[in-house]
C-alpha cells in the first residue's frame, strides 16, 4: 500500500512541476527573430503585469498617418531587477522601441530594447542569447 502510494505521489508531483513549463511559448513562435523594426512613439499606456509586460504607444508609420502599437516584453518581475520603475515610462513621454517583427503582421514587436527621451536605454528582454 505504501509503495502505490509513493508511486502515486511522484507521479502527481511529476505531471504538476510539467504543467508550467508546457504552458510557456517561445519567442519564436509569434515573431520573425531576423527581421527588426524600430518604432518612435508617444506611450498612451504601459502595464507592468506577468507574464508579460506591455507598452502601447501612438506613433506615425511609414505613410505618415497615426498608428497603434502594442509592445510585449518580459515579466514585470524580469523589468524591474533590469532596473525598470514605472515612472520611467508616464503616459504622453515620447520612446524609441526597437524589437522583433510579429509574425502575423499586426503592429505588435517583441521589444528588445527602449531608449527613453534622457537618452537612458533600458533592455526589455525579448532579445534571444542576451
């Protein structure tokens, strides 16, 4: 009896610690990680959340009109032990954010990294082998 419930036992454990690890996808996945883009915007809002981050911003495309974007980065977590605040980044100040094309087309980068009006960089990391 005790034996089958050893058994049992490491084998909840065993599908339990699986669960997050299969739950998590690959940069990859969603952006092209040889083509870059880098977007000149105004942040309209950012939301320091996990398990990604986001920053939308308001900036012009190649045509000159208006567009939205929406920018994902790491964890919250992963940002501020970057050295990230919140109040690096208030709604209205104007940002340069270069990263990874999204695979669909959509307006959406995988950030690589944020150059802030002071002319501070912060690394967002999305960049693979960094």
């Amino acid at each position: 009896m005790n034996v089958r419930l050893l058994t049992v036992t490491v084998a909840l454990l065993v599908s339990a610690a699986y669960l997050p690890v299969n739950a998590h996808h690959s940069i990859a996945a969603q952006f092209h990680l040889d083509k870059t883009n880098t977007v000149v915007g105004t942040i309209t809002r950012m939301e320091f959340k996990n398990p990604h981050a986001w920053l939308y911003l308001e900036g012009k495309d190649a045509s000159g009109q208006v567009a939205q974007w929406s920018i994902e980065f790491g964890s919250a977590n992963a940002l501020y032990r970057r050295g990230w605040r919140r109040e690096d980044l208030p709604i209205g100040a104007s940002v340069t954010v270069s990263g990874y094309v999204s695979r669909d087309g959509s307006r959406i980068l995988g950030a690589t990294d944020v150059k802030l009006a002071d002319g501070r960089t912060l690394f967002a990391g999305s960049a693979p082998g960094r």
